[in-house]
C-alpha cells in the first residue's frame, strides 16, 4: 500500500525529488504571503471586531498549523516504529521546531486578539488556550527528549511513543470550544459563518503557512540527511 | 491597501511583527544551517 511512498523515501531519491520541488514551492510560498498580505490589508474592518479581524489572518492558520504538524509527526513516528525507517526518524524529529513556533505563534497572536477583544491576555480556564499551551510543552518536551538521548536509534523510538501518546491533545484542542464553556470563540470557518471578503485572504494566507512548512520541512529533512553523512564519514575518517 | 490600525494598532502591528520576526529568522536559520551542511560536506568529500 505504501510501496510509492517507501521509494520515495530512500534518502538519495528524495533528495533528487526535493531539489526539483523546492524552487517551486518556495515561489508559490511567496506569491501566497505576497497575495495573503495584499488581500488581509485590503479587507474592510469587521463590524465587531473592527481591524482587529487582520489578526484571524496570521493567528488561525498558526493555530491549525500547530496540530497539523504535530499529525505529520504522528504519522512519521507510527512508520517509524512499524517500518523503523531511517527518513521516519527525520521526518519526525524535524518537523517538531517548527510545531513548536506555529504554537508558540498560535498562542502570542491569540493574546495579542484577546486583550482588546475579551479585555485579558490570558485566562487559565479556557479548555482551548489552556490545552494549546500543553501542546506547546509536548513539543518542548519532544525536541529536549530528541537531544537528550546520545543513542539515535533508541531516542526515536522513545520520542515516538512520547509523540503517540501526545496525539491525545490533538481531539482535545480542536472539540475544546465544543466541550467546554470557553470565552475562545468556536469554530466559524469551517462552519461557514466566515464571510467572504475574511475567508479569500484568510485560505491564501492558510496555503502560505502550508507551503512555508512544507518548504522549511524539506530543507530541514535535506540538512539532516546531509548532517548524518558528514557524521559517518568524519566516523570513518578517525 | 488600509494601513490605518486605529485603535488597534498596539495589538495588530506586533502580531504582525512576531510572526514576521519568528518565521522570517525560522527560515535564514533553516537556509544557513542547510548551507552549511552542504559546505562542509563537500570539503570533507573533496578530502
């Protein structure tokens, strides 16, 4: 089932692979944020919220960036402990600082919107603020685990079980405002209740943060692969 | 295009200017680390 994937997944192919795709994905990202920022400045101001709706722009997509990166790590780890292939590990030890920043984003956006819209910076009883921080420090977590542990292999395996336990949160972030009475608003974009003049910036923006993951994730997993070689051979060297 | 912020400018400029700030020194980290992976690869390969 996964027979395409695994051959991609050979380190020299996907070096091959990435080397054509990076150029073109770099470029969308650009004309993405380039568009995204034309199209957010230019929108009216919310009947509500006034300007403050610019802020949807930049803090949403980090939000769901955070949990999606953290499934990409899921998913990298379940290969990595059913397949223990070596681009598993990678894959999932990379993507992990850039969860950490879509988070850390997601929850400093989101301070800076609450304060004028609900009057506070933070409140300690929201399911939804309080369950993003936790996904903040499981990443935290996962990355000081990575470095923590000297033997490669044994720390991927430990940092997967770690990353499958965490997927817990994932359900708990995103039904939070469906579960819990919480001040954070629930979900209005998939709801369709995002009008159109927000939802055209806020989609073009939401592909910029895709791209720019994808883009930075790729070069990340290259600069590994590229770090591991120069490892064995200074190894064989000595 | 409105840059006009009023009165929230104090919120919406520094949300701005975080993510341009993390994101944009995110990538030159993740450009450089990359460059020189690359260099030092080849001058040990060149040895």
């Amino acid at each position: 089932m996964f027979d395409w994937l695994f051959r991609y997944a050979n380190p020299a192919r996907f070096m091959g692979l990435t080397t054509t795709l990076l150029p073109w994905l770099s470029g969308a990202a650009v004309l993405a944020l380039a568009a995204g920022l034309y199209l957010g400045f230019s929108a009216p101001p919310d009947y509500q919220q006034g300007r403050t709706v610019l802020i949807l722009f930049i803090h949403v997509p980090a939000a769901i960036m955070s949990t999606m990166v953290y499934g990409c790590i899921v998913v990298a780890s379940l290969f990595s402990l059913v397949n223990r292939h070596i681009l598993a590990d990678v894959a999932a030890r990379t993507a992990a600082p850039l969860g950490a920043i879509f988070t850390l984003l997601a929850l400093a956006t989101g301070s800076l919107w609450g304060r004028p819209m609900w009057g506070v910076w933070w409140v300690w009883g929201d399911a939804r603020l309080t369950s993003t921080l936790v996904q903040f420090f499981l990443y935290l977590g996962y990355i000081a685990l990575w470095g923590a542990i000297e033997d490669e292999t044994r720390a991927a395996r430990i940092c997967a079980v770690l990353a499958l336990v965490g997927a817990v949160n994932i359900p708990i972030i995103k039904y939070s405002v469906e579960w819990w009475a919480t001040l954070h608003q629930g979900e209005s974009i998939m709801s369709g209740k995002l009008a159109g003049v927000f939802l055209t910036p806020w989609l073009v923006m939401m592909l910029f943060y895709v791209l720019l993951f994808v883009c930075l994730w790729l070069v990340r997993i290259r600069t590994m692969i590229l770090e591991r070689r120069i490892r064995s051979l200074m190894q064989g060297a000595s | 295009m409105n840059f006009d912020m009023s009165p929230y400018g104090a919120f919406i400029w520094p949300a701005y200017g975080l993510s341009a700030l993390l994101l944009g020194s995110f990538t030159l980290w993740t450009i450089a680390r990359w460059r020189a992976a690359k260099a030092k690869l080849a001058s040990l390969e060149q040895k």
